[in-house]
C-alpha cells in the first residue's frame, strides 16, 4: 500500500467523476428533486386525532363526540381495526369487548383494547386512557370500572409526531448515498473495459492501491453528499455523531455493492441496467418511515433497513447509542461482508 | 549487473487446456531491440504481460534487468515502460494529465508534458481531451506515455497497428531515439517491415513458441532466396516476368543469356522478406 500513489488516484477518480455529464447531471437533479419534495412536503402535523373504534355494542355517544381535536370513526372488526392503524389512518384504535355490558353488570372489568401507531407520543398513550374512562362515563353517566390495556402495532417509536417532511429524511439519505453507488459503478466498470486499470498495473500501482483509493473516492462522494444534504434539512440536529457513523456505513454499503456491479457491468447502459434493481430494493426500508406499517418485517432482510431505521430513530427521536447499537452492528456486518463480496469478485477482474 | 535487459527462461502460460506460451526461451540485451513477430493467437502478448509482471508464469521464470519478475514485481516495474495493443488512455481527461498523472505515479517530480508532447508530433494539443484525437494521435499519446519514466526496458505491442505513414513515422522515431537513449525495446508487430527496419533481431514466434531468433539478416542469408526479377518484352509484343535465383553456379550464364536473347524492360534484385521466412518457416503467414 502506497498512499502518496492512492492519493493519486483518489485525486484522479474524483476530477472523472465530476467530468462525467450524465452522472453529475443526475446527481444535481436528484439534489434539488430531493431538496424540492422536503421542502414542499408538511412542516407541521395535523393535529386532530384520528380515532378508529370497534365496539360490537352500541356506544352512540362514542361516535356522536363533538370534541375539538377527536375524530372517532367506527370500523367494523378488531382485525380491521389494528390494519386501520397500521397503515396510518388512525393514530389509536379503541376496540370494546363484546360482553363489555355483562361484565359490568356482574361488576367485573372489561377490559378495553387500546391499538397504537408505532410513533404515537407518550401524551396521547396516556390521554386515550383517560378519553375512553371518560367517554364510558359520558355513555353510562357514572364512572365505569375499566382494564385498559395498551398495544403497539409495528416498532414503538414514543416520542413526538413526527411531520412528513421529517419523515423524508432517511429517505433523502439513502437516496443520495445509492445515487452514488450509479457514478461509482460506473467509474470502475470503465477503469477495467476501457483498461485504463492495466495500463496502470504497469507503474508501481498494485491492485490493492487500486481499491483503496476507489473505497475512499465511494465512500467519501457518498458520505459528503449526504452529510451535506443531511445537515441542509436538519438532520444532523440531534445526534450528529450517530448519523454520521450510519451515514459513513451506508456510505460504505454503497461501495461495497458498486464493486458487486461493476464486476457485472461493461458500459454504462449496464450499469443503469444493474443498478436500477439494486436501487429499488435498498430504497423499500426508507418507506417504512414515510408510511409507517405499510411493510411489514420481511423488510429487514435489506441491509439498508438498518440505516434508515438508524438514521430515522436518531434524526427524528433523538435515539441514542443504547438504542441503535444493534442496527449499526447489523448494518456494519451487512457492509463488512458486502464489501468483502465486491472486492473478491472483482478483484479477479482487475487481475 | 547482467548484461542481458530481459531474460526468458522456459516461460510457459496456460488459458484452460490452451498453451498460450510455451516453454519458450531467448535473451535481450541491453540496448538491442527486439522484434516480436506472430501472427494473432501466437502468444506474444501473453509473453508481454509475463515479462511486465501482469500474469504470473505457469512454470519458468522472467528476469528483467537482472531481477526476478515473479519476486520484484514493483521494482521491475519502475523501470519498465508498456505501451499496449488497445487504446487505454483516460479519454475525459487532456493529454498533459494523462502524462501527468503517470509520471506522478512514477514519483517523478520534475516533469514536463510538453516535451514529450512535442517529441511525439502532438505540440499544441496538449491540453484538449484525448477523447477529441484520431487514432493515431492516441497511439502517439501512448507511446508518450509509455516513456514518461525513462524506461529502461520499453515494452511496445504493436505501437503502429492501423496507423497512417506519418503517425507511424513518429512513433519509429520515438523507437529509435529510446534505443539511442540506451533502452532495451522489445516490439511485438505484425509488420515485417517495420521489424525488419527497426530491430536488432527478430523472434519469430507461432502457437507458443519461438521457432526462429536472429538477425533480420541472417535469417534472410538463412532461409531466404535471393533473385533477379526482369520484366522482359516478347517478340509478340507481351510483358513477362523473368526470374533467375542468385548464388547458384548456373546465375552467370542465365543472366547473360537474358540480356542476349530477351528484351529487357525493367530489373531488380529480389530479397526474401520476414514475411517469406516466416511462411516457410511455420507454414502460415504473419497476417491472417
């Protein structure tokens, strides 16, 4: 290893990669394409609560609530119910037991199912509580004996509601980071078509300097551009440090799994042609963010699910280290043997 | 210090079953050129990227300049200059960073693009992207390139292939200035005549192996046939072609027998070329 010559080469990938039109062209756009939809996207939350209720008995006063702020609409089943509030459409959903009446008669607690999303605030946990003791109390006219027994449906993620826009930030992330994994692949697959690699294998270069100064070229276009893009949104507000280590992860993901597509790739059509499938894949997670229980587990299967769960829980709940170590050790393994798996392969290629 | 700038010894390469090189064996000494001759498929540039550290032999060694290929791979390649068959230049970037950027890689600090711009017949072009330039002047940009480091040993594969006379001429040059420099030029080419012109000995390689290596000269006294060529007229107002084989006991009396009894239009000496000797030699010709 011989890092004035990787310093070299660093210093050239980087003056291609700006050379490249069409790379730079899509970079730019999707920057101010990304830029655009966070800022036009909702600054704020919309602050009526979205109330689903199932109750087999009638409870009219339940659905006839003109309180400012809830929105109480009934749904016909519990299962129904707990979809409603896994795709987004109520932030709680209330479900009364069947023999709700005769167990209050015989002076038992029912017990009331409380159903929320995996982001409701702490408030509204304790507030639903104290609705539904008081809703029963309007419906019976004096206090009811209740079990209220709470569920979250998908991840917990107590805090505060998040607004869209802030949602969109691990989605901007990884979009940028994956943006990359397109100028890279395409840098090296041209380095070994267009044997610029051999010509120079024939200087003191070795192979090892090569994919060192290509790791550093990746991941350093990856990670400024989404620590940039990152800290441009307020993203790096809470934790920074955390976001930047999973930023620098992802960075590396991003070139480990650039080297898988350039040992593949022989022009540029090909690489689009790889990349784009790749692309779609690691981008799936961050929609579990933007539309929280609309995918469901399988969704950890890709790597990238790690990073933007890390970067979602740090960037919009203030997650620290206690909470996200797990995902970073998961997305750090997922790198390490992607990366391994990218320098193997084409490793073989270059010689 | 060996005497010898590059040293084959039973150099053996295989691809699958196929045996690219094999078992081949010769010496270059410092300072001489070298012509690698073959047709495509010989080896000869599985020989090339044997001696310049590229692939590493199946069997035999490379010493270059006194030292194991094999086992000083990086210190060989300090003193080597290549310059290969496919254009293979940084096309987005102009002719001065290119050259730049090797000699860099060669730790080179005082370096001037320019010079050897001109030396290469592309002054003025320097700082235009290559992707801009003919064939020619990318091959010439090559050859520039490949003596960026002042090679001790220039490894040329087939420098002129395709070019125009002119870029062709320059890079014959360049070949000949580096040898006047002191450098060992091993030049694989498909042209006789270029070979013939340009190198100290020539190797005659074909399905792995060398089957001649010696002077152009030698190999021509050795294997070659020379002749008078005539055209003549014939008393029916015809042009026919006469030859008759020199260094024979019968050449005196047929060449005055033609001057007596034919009407001499045209004559010259006929000498063998690379290309013949090698057709006789492996039955098949350099160009297929």
């Amino acid at each position: 290893m011989n890092i004035h010559i990787i310093s070299i080469l660093v210093s050239k990938d980087l003056s291609l990669f700006f050379r490249k039109r069409a790379i730079i062209i899509l970079t730019f756009v999707g920057l101010i394409f990304y830029l655009v939809i966070y800022f036009v996207m909702p600054s704020s939350v919309d602050e009526n609560l979205k109330i689903g209720l199932y109750s087999p008995v009638s409870l009219p006063v339940f659905t006839q609530i003109d309180e400012e702020g809830l929105e109480i609409s009934p749904v016909e089943s519990e299962e129904m119910l707990k979809e409603a509030v896994l795709d987004g459409s109520y932030v709680v959903g209330i479900s009364i037991p069947v023999d709700v009446a005769e167990k209050l008669s015989s002076n038992q607690k029912p017990r009331v199912n409380l159903y929320f999303t995996p982001d409701a605030p702490q408030e509204i946990k304790d507030a639903m509580e104290v609705v539904v003791r008081e809703l029963a109390y309007m419906q019976t006219g004096q206090p009811l004996a209740f079990d209220v027994s709470e569920e979250i449906l998908g991840q917990d993620m107590t805090g505060t509601l998040i607004p869209p826009r802030d949602r969109l930030r691990p989605l901007l992330a990884i979009f940028i980071i994956m943006m990359e994994i397109l100028g890279l692949s395409n840098l090296i697959s041209e380095e070994i078509e267009r044997r610029t690699a051999q010509a120079l294998l024939v200087t003191p270069t070795t192979v090892t300097d090569i994919f060192i100064a290509k790791s550093i070229s990746g991941i350093g276009l990856a990670f400024v551009q989404a620590v940039l893009i990152m800290a441009i949104i307020g993203g790096m507000n809470r934790q920074p440090l955390i976001i930047l280590v999973s930023l620098l992860l992802g960075a590396a993901l991003a070139t480990g799994v650039s080297f898988l597509i350039s040992a593949r790739a022989r022009d540029f059509m090909s690489v689009l042609a790889w990349s784009f499938p790749i692309l779609i894949i690691l981008i799936i997670p961050s929609f579990t963010v933007m539309f929280p229980g609309a995918i469901t587990g399988w969704v950890k299967i890709i790597p990238s699910y790690y990073l933007v769960d890390t970067v979602h829980r740090a960037a919009n709940f203030g997650s620290g280290w206690g909470d996200v170590w797990v995902n970073l050790l998961i997305l750090f393994g997922f790198t390490a043997a992607i990366f391994w798996a990218g320098i193997y392969i084409l490793r073989r290629k270059f010689q | 210090m060996s005497d010898y700038a590059i040293v084959a010894e039973d150099l053996t390469y295989c691809y699958g079953d196929l045996v690219a090189v094999d078992h081949i064996n010769f010496k270059v000494a410092r300072g001489e050129i070298l012509g690698f001759l073959g047709p495509n498929g010989a080896g000869k540039t599985t020989t090339i990227n044997i001696l310049t550290g590229q692939m590493k032999p199946k069997s035999g060694r490379a010493i270059l300049l006194g030292m194991d290929v094999a086992e000083n791979v990086k210190k060989v390649k300090v003193d080597i200059g290549v310059c290969f068959e496919t254009t293979n230049l940084y096309e987005q970037m102009t002719a001065i960073e290119n050259l730049n950027l090797f000699a860099r890689l060669f730790g080179i600090k005082s370096f001037d693009a320019n010079v050897l711009l001109n030396r290469v017949g592309l002054e003025g072009r320097g700082k235009d992207r290559v992707e801009t330039y003919s064939k020619g002047m990318k091959q010439r940009l090559m050859v520039a390139r490949s003596i960026v480091n002042q090679p001790q040993i220039l490894f040329l594969d087939e420098p002129t292939a395709g070019l125009d006379p002119t870029s062709s001429k320059a890079i014959h040059n360049i070949i000949i200035q580096e040898r006047e420099r002191g450098a060992t030029v091993f030049l694989t080419t498909h042209d006789m005549m270029e070979a013939d012109k340009l190198s100290d000995r020539v190797s005659f390689m074909n399905q792995g192996r060398i089957v001649a290596l010696d002077t152009p000269l030698n190999l021509k006294q050795q294997y070659g046939k020379r002749a008078l060529k005539a055209k003549v007229i014939t008393p029916g107002g015809k042009l026919e072609d006469r030859e008759i084989a020199l260094d024979t006991a019968e050449t005196p009396g047929s060449v005055k027998e033609l001057f007596s009894q034919e009407n001499v239009v045209t004559i010259h000496s006929k000498e063998a070329t690379l290309e013949d000797i090698f057709i006789k030699i492996t039955g098949r010709g350099l160009v297929e």
